[in-house]
C-alpha cells in the first residue's frame, strides 16, 4: 500500500470518471501492476468503479478514484455500496482498505457504514462472516452498529459465531457489553 501508483495512472482514470461510460475493466487495467484477467472475471458494468476497486482489493485503483470524486454513497449491485464490497474477503490487507476508506471520508462515513445491501446485510455483517475482526474493530470505531439484523434476522454477531469466528466474537460481545452466554 505504500507504492504511489505511476501519475499516468490518474491520468487515465479521471476522464473514464468523468465519462461514466461503463468501462471499469479498462479503469483497472490502466494500473500497470494489475491483473487484467482478474478483472474480466469479476467485472460488470452496472458495478461502479468504486465498487470494483473495493471488490478486487485494489488499493491504488480505491485511492484514484476517490481523489477524482467518486462517492462512497452509492449503491450498486445487490445494493452494496463500495463499503460492502471491501469487506467482502478474507485478506487481510482488505482491513487496511476499510480503515483508509473510512478515515478519508468523514463527511460520509457515519451515514454509510450502516447502510444495508438488498440482503439486509452491512459491511460489519460482512465482516464479521469473513472473520475480519481488525476490520471489525475499525468498523465499530466507525459507528457501526452491532445490533442490526440481516433479512434472515441474524446480526453480526450471529453471523461470526456461525462461521466458526471467536476471535471475531468476542470482540463483537465486548462492544455490546455481553456475555457469550447472554447471546
């Protein structure tokens, strides 16, 4: 993360921004270091490039964009918002995405990181199932909250205890100020 992306690089995104024509895959692959393969694998036009770039864990691509003025209050496919889409992994350094994100973005943080996606699902449910507990604890500093319910009525909680996450778990119950056996 501590690489700066070649100034070429921005010189490529913003007008894509700008343009909003759909091509997301030709935005990430303006990065020389990224894989385009990856991107034709998971790339669909009616994901916004923010969302992309979150999705596929890529630093830079996440930092270029919102300097050039994407918005973290978007919502795209399945209703996630770039928020969602970082969270969605179990790579550590997607932690370090979240925490970035978020400490940028003051003005949209508090109102996004509670957002749910169409499956009732928050970036704190995502993490929690991913196991994610350092991207847990920054999300609670964030302002998330502990006791939203998914669509299937389970909270993050839940979700990290069913995937077999105590770590995880434990910091969830230390937030809400339980027991695991009062849960």
């Amino acid at each position: 993360m501590s690489d700066i992306p070649d100034p070429s690089y921005f010189e490529v995104v913003e007008p894509m921004l700008r343009a909003d024509d759909g091509d997301a895959s030709a935005l990430l692959c303006a990065y020389p270091n990224f894989d385009p393969e990856t991107v034709l694998n998971f790339v669909k036009h009616v994901w916004p490039y923010l969302h992309t770039a979150c999705d596929l864990n890529h630093f830079h691509a996440v930092r270029g964009l919102l300097q050039c003025g994407a918005s973290l209050r978007r919502k795209g496919a399945h209703g996630c918002t770039a928020l969602h889409w970082a969270c969605n992994g179990d790579e550590e350094s997607r932690a370090d995405v979240v925490a970035w994100l978020l400490s940028r973005c003051d003005d949209v943080r508090r109102s996004t990181v509670n957002w749910s996606a169409d499956d009732g699902n928050t970036a704190l449910h995502i993490a929690a199932w991913w196991g994610q507990t350092k991207m847990v604890c920054t999300l609670l500093e964030h302002g998330a909250d502990i006791t939203l319910e998914n669509k299937q009525g389970k909270t993050p909680l839940q979700d990290a205890r069913e995937e077999g996450h105590k770590a995880t778990a434990e910091v969830l119950v230390a937030a809400a100020h339980v027991t695991l056996e009062d849960r």
